[in-house]
C-alpha cells in the first residue's frame, strides 16, 4: 500500500518529499488540500484535519528582511558546497534534496540571487538533470507554483 502525502495544492514544503519519493521510486497517493479564496482563505477541508494530526504551520518572514540577509546565507551554502557536487561530498543525500528547495526557493523569490554563486547555480542544474528529477519536474505530478498558500504574504505566483 503505498504511503500518503498530505498537503495544500501549491508546491510549498511538500515540494522536497515529492522529489525524493520521486528519486527513490516509492509509491505514494496525493491528498491536497484546497484553500477558498479571498477575502476569508477557507482552509477548512485541513483544518478539520490539522488539530487530529498534532502539526502547526511555521510563519514566513516578510521580503525586505529576508532579501537584506540572503546574499550572506548563500555565501554560506556556496562555502559549504565548495567544489564538491553534493553537499554531503561525492554521492547526493537527503541534504541536498532539501537544499534544492531552499535555493530554488530563493531563485523564485529574488531572481538573479544565485548569479554570484557559479557553484550553487551548477549544483541546481546537476540536481535538475538527475533523470527521475527530470521526468518529475515535466510529468503533470510535478507542482512548480505556487510555492506558498493563498494567506501568505508571498506565494511565488
């Protein structure tokens, strides 16, 4: 029986479930959530699920502090990674399923952010030619947009 995953119809941060369950070739079903739209968001169809399940929901920073730190978090990521191909050395981890999304995050969010990190740019086309990554991200499964809810301040539309 293969394993559910549950989350809201956007990209969000489910994303980096889905490109590992896709990687490892696990089966699993989808169930998204749908949110109403303006001027209330309905979120029922999980909250009536979310207080069942014991999980809450992180808030996100507003853009001009986030946008002030980022060129200082990337420098970081791009030391770390350094000349190596992954991120935990010569074969790709969990690690860098994550720091996919994170930086494919910020390349949505603020265009041009990796332009000053050839490393980083390079690792986020390595991970993007791995061939089931590849088939994911054409296939009609794959969810490029929108990264964020409806509620949220940004949501990479």
């Amino acid at each position: 029986m293969p394993m559910t995953l549950g989350y809201w119809d956007i990209r969000g941060l489910a994303h980096t479930a889905r490109l590992l369950l896709e990687y490892t070739g696990t089966s699993y079903e989808e169930k998204r959530y749908s949110m109403g739209d303006a001027p209330d968001f309905d979120r029922s169809q999980w909250l009536s699920e979310k207080f069942k399940l014991g999980l809450d929901i992180p808030n996100e920073k507003l853009k001009p502090d986030y946008l002030k730190d980022l060129p200082e978090k990337l420098t970081l990521y791009s030391q770390f990674l350094g000349k190596r191909p992954w991120f935990a050395g010569d074969k790709i981890t969990i690690a860098d399923f994550h720091v996919y999304d994170v930086l494919d995050w910020n390349r949505i969010f603020a265009p041009g952010c990796l332009d000053a990190f050839p490393n980083l740019k390079d690792f986020m086309a390595r991970f993007e030619a791995l061939p089931k990554i590849a088939a994911y991200m054409k296939s009609s499964r794959f969810l490029p947009r929108p990264i964020f809810p409806k509620v949220a301040t940004w949501t990479g539309k």
